[in-house]
C-alpha cells in the first residue's frame, strides 16, 4: 500500500506525482468498498486533495517525498499520515458541505485542509501547543479560513461548537471517549483508530442514528500514534 522514498516534487513533477498518488489510492479504495458498504471514493475527495498541497505540510527535508503514499514525522513525535489513510477517513465520514467538523489531532493540518474543502466549517484540537500554533498559521497563510485550530485534550472535544456532523481522530486511544460521542450529531459518523493491546489498532467507524443510538463497524487495521492526554498543572 505504499511507494518507495524515490519520488521527486517540484514544479510538474510535482502535479504528476500528485496526479499518480490520487490514481493509486483510487485504485487501493475501490477494492476495499465492500468492507464499509460504500463502492469507491467519492470524486470530491479526491479533487479535495488535489487542490491541497501536501508539501506545504511537511519539513523542508521532507518535501521529496510528499506525494509518497507513506506517512511523514512531523516533529515532537507526531505525523503526517499516510495519504490513502486521510483518503479513507475522509470518504468514511460522508461530508457534506453544510456540515461542521471537529477534528482531533491536528497535527500539521493537513487532514484539516482537506476536510475544509468539502464542508462549511472544522474544528480542530491538537495537545502539542507548538504543532497547534504552527498549524493555524499555516492553514491561515494558505487561505483555509474555516479551520479553527486550538490547543487542548482531544478526550474532552470542543463542546462549545457541538454538536457535530462529523467526527475524525487522527491517532490512536485506548477507548472510545464518551465526551466524542456525546458530540456528535443525531445522524452523524466518527471515524478513529482504537488500540486493542495485542489485537493491534483497528479502524473503526461509529454512526449516531435518529434517536441516538451508536452502531461501531471495524474497518481495517491500521497504525497510528496514540491520542495522549493534555496534563494540566
């Protein structure tokens, strides 16, 4: 599922290699839409991540391999994920443009970038106070103006702005968190990784039905960080 750290990006290479990723995890969704009862990826997540440049979310020594199908270290031991992986989480969550997002674990804000592109607004909480800073002013300066980036404990979520249409966890916690739930939206979808010890991590989507109501469906296993907690005083 990945490519080889060989791929350079600059200038029109850079679009063909864009061009090349999106056409593989295009390829990669397609066989895994049985698994979570969707066929393929929706066409606009897609043009979501054309239209966001992945090296503008990596470090310097990075940027060969931006459009690699492979995760990226970020700093302060947190990463970019895999580009087929924000593919898959994104098209799990159904977003529509009316819809509003928190996201937890910012990171570098590139899974929010992506998401801003398909809905009205995200909210978005990252623990590492210099990794959330960076991320605002980074999504400011390249005019993702519907993000909004604090620092804080991602258990807890942003109850100030819920409920939510959606919600995504870009790392890996023990449990799921019951302020999350909580969050979301009659009709909603979570998506997040979930570590199960020696099972390893698994993918998992959650649907909040009508009368509220939680339905968890495994989607595959998967490798993330994990979700740690903001310790205060």
């Amino acid at each position: 599922m990945t490519v080889g750290r060989t791929m350079e990006t600059s200038g029109p290479v850079a679009s063909d290699a864009c061009r090349s990723l999106l056409q593989q995890i295009d390829s990669e969704m397609a066989g895994l839409g049985p698994l979570y009862g969707q066929i393929g990826l929706d066409p606009r997540v897609l043009e979501a991540m054309a239209a966001v440049p992945r090296e503008e979310f990596v470090s310097a020594d990075e940027i060969p391999y931006a459009y690699a199908n492979i995760p990226l270290p970020i700093g302060y031991g947190q990463t970019i994920s895999q580009p087929f992986i924000v593919a898959l989480m994104t098209n799990l969550l159904r977003p529509q443009p009316s819809h509003v997002i928190l996201e937890v674990g910012t990171g570098c804000g590139y899974q929010a970038a992506v998401l801003s592109k398909l809905v009205r607004q995200v909210y978005s909480i990252e623990v590492v106070e210099p990794l959330a800073e960076t991320a605002r002013a980074r999504l400011l300066r390249l005019g993702f103006t519907n993000v909004a980036v604090r620092c804080g404990d991602g258990y807890d979520g942003w109850s100030d702005h819920a409920p939510f249409d959606g919600v995504i966890v870009t790392a890996a916690a023990p449990f799921i968190p019951e302020a999350l739930v909580e969050q979301l939206a009659n009709g909603g979808r979570m998506v997040m990784p979930v570590d199960r010890g020696s099972e390893g991590q698994m993918l998992l989507l959650l649907e909040k039905n009508s009368s509220g109501e939680v339905q968890s469906h495994d989607v595959l296993p998967v490798a993330f960080v994990p979700l740690v907690r903001k310790h205060l005083g």
